[in-house]
C-alpha cells in the first residue's frame, strides 16, 4: 500500500475530487452521491450521514 492523497472541492451540490490520478466529478443526491472518476468510470455511491461507512459500486465497465 502506497501513500495517496487527494483534496476535494465543493461547489453547491458539485464536487470536484482532485488526486494523483487526475480530476473526479461527482454531484450529491442526499446520502446518495454519482461521479466520474479520473479514469471516466461512472460510479454510485451510498452512505451513512456520520459514520464514515460507505458503499461504492462501479456503473460502467471500462
């Protein structure tokens, strides 16, 4: 396991994930959350509001 990092940005609803592997999207729908990675896969995401538990699933099969 390497060292990783990465900074993130809102901008309203619209987050913009920056890391080492480029610029992510993503738009929050509530304790739900889609994006695009830096490799252009779509992915869903749901969470737990002040858990830190999450589940992350690919959508597209780049």
């Amino acid at each position: 396991m390497g060292l990783k990092w990465r900074k993130s940005m809102n901008i309203g609803p619209v987050r913009a994930n920056v890391s080492q592997s480029g610029v992510g999207w993503s738009i929050n729908l509530g304790v739900c959350r889609i994006g695009v990675n830096p490799r252009g896969r779509l992915y869903f995401s749901i969470g737990l509001p002040g858990t830190g538990l999450y589940y992350t699933t690919n959508i597209t099969k780049n």
